[in-house]
C-alpha cells in the first residue's frame, strides 16, 4: 500500500508521530504524489482548536481520498477534546475524502510558555496554575506510549 505524507510541526511533536507512522508502513512504501498515493497521512499542530492553516493549499486534492487525520496539541487528558480537535481538522477537508482514521496526543510545549504562565498566576492563580500543571504534564509527549498508540490506529485502518 502506496502513501503520502501531509504535515505540519513547528517544534517537532507532530514530526516524532509522522516518523513512527512511517516506521509503521514502511519508508519505501511512501510516495511524493498524493494523488496517486492509496492512502495519506495529514497531520498537524494545533492552532487555535484547528489544523494549522498554512496546510489549507494541500488539501483540495485530497477530494476522493482515504486520508489518517493525525497531530499533537497541548491541552492533554482529555479524549472529549483531542475529538473536537479532530473534528476540526476533518471540517478543513473535502467533504467527499474519507477519513478511515485518526490520531491526536498531548505535545510538549516551549519552556517560555510555562514561563509566561507562571507570571500570570501571580495575578490570577485559579486561572494559571491548572495550565502549568497541564504544562508539567505534556512534557516528554509524544511518549512512546503515544507512538505505541499511534501505530495500533494506524494499523487499524
Ligand atoms: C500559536 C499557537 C496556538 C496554539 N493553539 C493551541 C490550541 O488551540 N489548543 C491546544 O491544545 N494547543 C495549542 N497549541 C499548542 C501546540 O498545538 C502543541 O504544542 C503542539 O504539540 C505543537 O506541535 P509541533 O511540535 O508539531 O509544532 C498552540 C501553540 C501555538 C504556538
């Protein structure tokens, strides 16, 4: 099975999970033509709750394929979440490509953001503190515990 790679990562968590997906179907299988390709990845950061709007150019041929929806954002712990999230990206493709799966992990974010944060909780610590903790917790991820689960979607499909 022929496929090929859309993707988007600005500090290299989504990268980490394009390369193990590429581990997974094999480097030689992957090809440059989305078009021709049977099955394409598309990943991104998030941006705002969506797909990084810079990837919007690259979508219009995805019309008619079978496409892995996959990315990394920094708000963790929650499935309800990483789901609206992957249903946004999904909204950013053709209406008639067929997602026949789909992955989101928590990615760690820069040391200035928690930084900031930590600023900010001097004046509003309800606010602040629950996001340096969600900040603590995303760092190291993607794990290989999500690179694990990535696999097993992408396997799946
Ligand atoms: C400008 C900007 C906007 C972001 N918006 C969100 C967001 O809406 N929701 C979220 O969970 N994470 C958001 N993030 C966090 C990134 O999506 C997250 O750190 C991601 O893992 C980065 O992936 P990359 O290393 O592949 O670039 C934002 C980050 C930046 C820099």
């Amino acid at each position: 099975m022929s496929y090929a790679v859309i993707l988007s990562s600005k500090t290299g968590n989504t990268q980490r999970l394009a390369d193990r997906a590429r581990a997974e179907l094999g480097e030689k299988n992957e090809v440059a033509d989305v078009a021709s390709a049977d099955l394409v990845l598309v990943g991104s950061w998030t941006d705002k709750g969506g797909m990084d709007p810079a990837l919007e150019p690259q979508l219009a041929v995805l019309s008619g394929k079978r496409v892995f929806l996959f990315g990394t954002c920094g708000f963790g712990g929650s499935q309800a979440y990483y789901d609206r999230v992957l249903d946004r990206f999904a909204a950013a493709l053709p209406q008639d490509a067929r997602v026949v799966g789909r992955f989101m992990c928590q990615g760690q974010m820069p040391p200035a953001v928690r930084e900031r944060y930590v600023k900010m909780s001097a004046q509003d610590p309800a606010r602040f503190e629950p996001m340096i903790e969600n900040f603590d917790r995303a760092v190291g991820h993607p794990d290989e515990k999500d690179l694990e689960a990535l696999a097993a979607a992408l396997r799946a499909c």
